[in-house]
C-alpha cells in the first residue's frame, strides 16, 4: 500500500520521521489522486477517547483556546504495542508502570486524574480493541488543563484527558545513530520538572533535536545545567565501560523510563552484566565501549558516534545487540518469564490463555516484574 499523505504527517516521539506500515488502515478515498491529508487520529473510522468516551475521530473536538495548547500544561504518556504474528495476539508493553508515571505527573502538574491506574488500562484496552488494529500501535494518553482562559497557572482549572492510538512499525535506524552533545541544557527539576512527562518540556527537546539534525547528527544528548550527561530528546541513555553498564541517575533531570528500567533489569538477570545509577561526565561519551539510547519510541537504539569520535570501533556493540535481541522477545511475549509485563488485548487469541499475562481488562497487571533472576550471562537466550 503507497504511504499516504496522511500517514508522512506523523513524526515519532524523538522527532524522527517513521516508517508506517499500515496494512489494517485503508486511505480514504481520494478524488483526482490529490492526496488525503485528515490526521488519522480525526479519520471517521478510527476511535478515539475523550471526555469519558470513546468517540469517531471526526467527532472529536478541543477547542482553540485550550490552556494546554496556550501553555503546555498537560502531561502524556507514550505506549507501545506489539503485534505477534504467531500467537495473533496485541500485546501492550508495561501499561501499569507507564500509568504510574502519568498519575505522579498529574500530581506534580496539579492535574486531578479522574481514573485510576486500573481504570486506564481497562480503557486502553477497549480503545485499542475497538480499533482493531493487528499491527504494532502507539498509545498516546493525554491529562491537560482544558479551560479556555488566558492565564497562566495550574490551580484553579479544569482537566481534562483523552487518548488516541495510531499504528506504529519500527522506525529507528539499527544502523547506529550518529549522536552531538546539544548546547541546550536539560531543563531542571526547578524549571520543568523532567521526572514528569510534560508537554511543556518538550520544547526543550525540540531544541535540541533541531540543533542535532541541522548539524547532521541523528540524535541530540543534552547534560545537565551543570555539564553531567541526562538524555537523549526523548530517550534514556546508557554507557557500556568493560562489563559494566552505567546511566545517569534521577537526579539528573532524566525521565523515569520504562524502556530504562526494562533494559537494567534485562541486562541484570538475563545477560549478568552490573548496571550503576552514577553521575557521568560528557567526556566519558567519548572513551565508552559502547551506547545506546533507550525510549518507547526509539526501543533500544544504538550509538555508535558522539561529536564526530566513534563509539568503541564504530560499530554496533555485543551488549546493545544482546540486549535489542532481547529486548524484542520480551516485548513481542517470546519470553514467558516477562509476560506480566504484557497486556494481551484479544481474549479470543490462543495466545491470552496460554502465556499468562493478564487478564484483557488489565487489572491484574503485575507491580513487580518477573521474578527469579538469570544466573549465568546468556541464560535467558531468546525463543525464536
Ligand atoms: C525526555 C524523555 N526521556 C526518556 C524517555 C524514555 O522513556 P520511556 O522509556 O518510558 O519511553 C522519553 C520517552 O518518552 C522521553 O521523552
């Protein structure tokens, strides 16, 4: 199917241009070939939820004067869902660790959440499922101040949320990302809180990432106001020196990744490799072993340049390979051990009674992942 106009709209999180693959999603009719532009998330077809429905795209409507559209006050998540042609099943990657992050950046944002983590899983999932999709998606849940006021503040507003869900295939070059250390600093936790998912901060990024691009990188890695390494635009990071994996601590304006912790505790168990929290000073990008780049959108996403030195010998590293070979199993539910971290949203998939992740509804979505750790490096090789 030709790649519709409709569908090159659509950048990911990290500002990359993706590779969409919609096989489920048809183009709505064209007249003379002029290309259809409607977002797909405005399509007729497609279902989105807003103000404690789920609603036609077309009928879905946020007015201009929104205060988040003014001031950024909202907060978001970004989720990921991974189709698995074997079993027929769609499973969503670690939607209760993701809704944690969403309720504690309502509460840092003064945004009142009118569900709880239970609830937005259950919501997902009917949302996903009445879309149908039988393809890898993206999630977007969105808790924004909605008064059309003029008026900057948090207090005293309404909030609002709403959800929409795309198609999503792989997008990120697994050639290796050429990387330049931004002269945009992170924002700090007394500006905009990066521990919170923000909408304003992402202006930050953007940035950064323009910076990146217009200088022929790929990819942007901002420090810290006082010069330590924090992140990608939209990614966590990680630096490999000998056997150990070391990436930035809270406390340096990071965002709690999901993807982050999934690798730590992956590469932990699954492959026996120490991983530190430790502060990391930007020279070190220069004489690590190895780096990648860890986010929903990006997955894992190796490094292999920093300012124009190469990364190790310049090419993808063991570890990075080990751990996105991993990484993939465990988020497609080749990995048994990890499907408490999976939400199947089928229930007429063979796969929802056999692999025992949760329940479709999603309220019995583990807290704590999986138990039992590897013991040897390499013992959790991946079923294909
Ligand atoms: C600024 C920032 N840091 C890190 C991440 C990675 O977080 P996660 O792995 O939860 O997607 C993201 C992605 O959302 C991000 O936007």
């Amino acid at each position: 199917m030709a790649v519709g106009a409709w569908q090159r709209g659509l950048v990911a999180d990290d500002g990359s241009q993706c590779m969409w693959q919609c096989r489920h999603i048809e183009p709505l009719k064209l007249e003379n070939d002029v290309p259809d532009t409607t977002p797909l998330s405005q399509r007729p077809d497609m279902t989105v939820f807003l103000n404690g429905k789920y609603i036609p795209g077309d009928q879905a409507r946020v007015g201009v004067m929104t205060h988040a559209l003014s001031y950024g006050t909202g907060c978001f998540e970004g989720i990921r869902g991974y189709w698995n042609d074997q079993t027929k099943q769609l499973y969503l990657f670690r939607l209760r660790e993701h809704y944690e992050r969403l309720h504690n950046s309502c509460r840092i944002m003064n945004i009142s959440l009118p569900y709880s983590v239970d609830e937005l899983i259950a919501i997902t999932v009917e949302l996903v499922r009445r879309n149908g999709f039988r393809e890898n998606c993206y999630l977007r849940p969105f808790a924004y101040k909605s008064d059309e006021i003029i008026g900057v503040r948090l207090n005293d507003l309404t909030d609002h949320f709403m959800m929409f869900t795309i198609p999503m295939g792989d997008y990120v070059a697994t050639t290796g990302l050429r990387c330049g250390v931004s002269s945009w600093r992170r924002v700090d936790d007394n500006m905009i809180p990066a521990r919170a998912k923000i909408a304003g901060a992402y202006v930050n990024s953007a940035f950064a990432k323009t910076e990146a691009l217009q200088n022929g990188f790929d990819e942007a890695i901002m420090l810290t106001s006082e010069g330590h390494v924090s992140e990608g635009s939209a990614e966590n990071i990680f630096l490999r020196f000998g056997d150990e994996l070391v990436t930035p601590p809270p406390s340096e304006n990071i965002l709690l990744g999901v993807t982050r912790d999934t690798v730590m505790r992956l590469a932990q168990r699954e492959l026996g490799h120490v991983v530190r929290e430790r502060v990391i000073d930007r020279t070190e990008l220069y004489i690590a072993d190895e780096i990648f780049l860890t986010g929903t959108g990006a997955q894992l996403a190796p490094v292999i340049e920093v300012d124009h030195r190469p990364v190790g010998a310049g090419v993808i590293g063991a570890i990075t390979t080990d751990l996105l070979e991993l990484y993939g199993a465990v988020v497609r539910g080749k990995l048994a051990e990890y499907s408490d971290w999976l939400t199947p949203v089928y229930s007429d998939s063979p796969a929802s009674a056999t692999n025992g992740a949760h329940a479709t509804n999603g309220a019995k979505a583990a807290k704590t992942p999986p138990t039992g750790r590897r013991e040897a490096a390499g013992a959790g090789r991946v079923k294909k």
